[in-house]
C-alpha cells in the first residue's frame, strides 16, 4: 500500500536526517530554527514557532541551546520590552551552511537507488500530494511545515 511505502521510507528518512545532524551537534529544531531565521530575518519567539512548526514548549529550549552556543541572539524587542526578538550570528550562519551540508548528503544517501529524473519525479509527487492534503486540512502557505524533521 502506498501509505504503508510512506511512512517506512519517512521513519528511515527521519533516522538518516537525525544521524546527520547529530553528526554535526545538532538536532532537527537547531536547523528550523537557524533556516527559519535565514529565510525570515530576526523574529519573535512566537513568529519563530508559527513559522518552523515548533511548538512554543519547545521553542524556549531550543533556542536557548543555540543562544549558549552563540549561534543566535536574544534581545528585547524595542516596541514591546516584554518580548524578545531572535536573530542569526555569523557563527549561526556558518553552522547553517554545515547543516545544510549533512542534509543534502542525507537526501543523497536516501534517494541513491533512483536516477537523477526519478528523483526529480519523486519530489514533484510528493510535493503534489502534501499540496493537496495541506489544502484539504487548511494549511496556510507551507507555514509551520518542517522539511527536515
């Protein structure tokens, strides 16, 4: 069954993801939260969670981990001193570029049976089918997807 080759191949999909970045001393969170920064700009904490799909529970730790790592910085919002504003270091930054690294060869080692047009044709169904079902459910623009978790 289609759904059944689904979700076996996204648990291995999801164990290749998670030994890379654990190659690099990451975790899946540490890249939503650096690529969301990048793809964005600085944010609040609350834009933060809308816009990489994590949780706000979650979020404090997570950002906390890269804050002690200088990889982000935390500073008061100007308008709203109650709230902290996010922002991507140099060094969070370069540690992006690294993770993006371990992604793309995890994509590599996942994909390696299928020729470069299947892979191609592959990515074109699967982002059709998760179009649709994000329709249907009432996702708004891919906001709060995670492609690498």
């Amino acid at each position: 069954m289609p759904s059944w080759l689904l979700s076996q191949t996204a648990a291995h999909g999801s164990r290749l993801v998670a030994e890379g970045f654990a190659a690099a001393g990451a975790r899946g969170y540490h890249y939503r939260l650096l690529s969301t920064l990048a793809d964005y700009g600085s944010a609040s904490q609350a834009q933060l969670g809308r816009r990489s799909g994590i949780h706000l529970s979650d979020m404090v730790a997570a950002i906390n981990e890269l804050s002690d790592r200088g990889l982000v910085q935390r500073t008061p919002d100007p308008t709203d001193r109650r709230r902290n504003v996010i922002s991507l270091t140099a060094a969070g930054r370069e540690h992006l570029g690294r993770l993006q690294a371990h992604l793309a060869q995890t994509q590599s080692a996942l994909l390696a049976p299928l020729s470069p047009a299947e892979q191609d044709q592959l990515t074109g169904l699967l982002a059709k089918l998760l179009d649709y079902h994000d329709r249907r459910s009432g996702a708004q623009d891919g906001e709060g997807r995670a492609e690498a978790d």
